[in-house]
C-alpha cells in the first residue's frame, strides 16, 4: 500500500496541533520533508501571521512544563537551543531567578528529603542537582533549608549568550 503524501503545511499543523514548537525547531522537522519548490520559510511567516506558531507561547508552555523539574540553568540552555536569545531570554532568566531557590529546594526535598551524612553522600546529592541545571549556591541553600545569599545568586544567573 502507498502511504499518501502530506504536504508541508499539513505536516507543520499536525506538528503544531501536538505541541507547541519554537520555529526554529518546527524549521528542523520540516526542512528533512521538504521538497523542491517548498519554501519552509514562507510556511513558518505564514503560520506566525496566523498566530499558528508562537515563540512566546512555545517559551511559556516549555517553562510550566518543566520548571518544576530544572533550574535555570537547563531550562535557559534548552530555550536558547530552540532559539529563543535576546531580551526574551533575559525577560524569562528574571522570571525564573526569583523562583530558584524554592524550586530547588523541592527537588531536593522529593529525591532526598535529607542531607547526606558523609561527603559521599553530599556530593551525590550535589550532582543530581548540578545535573538539573540548579548552581550550585542555589544547592548549597536548598540542602541547609536556607536561601542563597543575594550576591551569589545574582552572579549565578549567568549569561547563556
């Protein structure tokens, strides 16, 4: 049997209608199906024009997704892997900055719950939270119960550029 073919804008609506994608992302998936004549950038204006395909939107839901799971630091990298850069980026790292520590700390809570009782364990746990894109000042004052002093966590924040 002969699988019908889709074309390009009906692969980017079945795309979208699944979950939001940035366009640079929905830019990826459509460029491996693109043919001679398709222009895929003209597709992606398209869809913007039509509010089908919205990099604010694309950055919200990914936020509330999986800001419970990861710091700031993941979350900023996966964002500007998908694109996102500029002030938006800077808009969502303020954002993200003053929930932290909070977050951090119920991460911490949820796989630990205490703070290990030698170095092994404290670095174990370290890890995990390094892994989760948390810095590490932020740990430190998730594993203690206390915040990150103000200096250290501004500097934290970083930069993704």
């Amino acid at each position: 049997m002969v699988r019908p073919v889709i074309s390009l804008k009906a692969r980017a609506m079945s795309y979208l209608a699944a979950r939001e994608h940035s366009r640079i992302e929905l830019a990826r998936k459509l460029a491996r199906h693109a043919g001679e004549g398709d222009d895929v950038e003209e597709l992606l204006d398209a869809l913007e024009a039509a509010k089908f395909l919205s990099d604010t939107r694309f950055c919200d839901l990914l936020i509330h997704r999986r800001a419970k799971r990861f710091g700031n630091g993941r979350l900023l990298a996966e964002l500007h892997s998908n694109g996102i850069g500029g002030a938006a980026l800077a808009d969502i790292k303020s954002q993200l900055n003053d929930s932290e520590a909070a977050r951090a700390r119920e991460v911490w809570a949820r796989k630990f719950g205490v703070p290990g009782r030698d170095a092994a364990e404290r670095s174990k746990q370290m890890r995990f939270m390094l892994q989760r894109g948390f810095s590490q000042q932020t740990i430190r004052a998730a594993m203690q119960g206390g915040m990150p002093p103000e200096d250290d966590f501004m500097e934290s924040a970083g930069s993704i550029d």
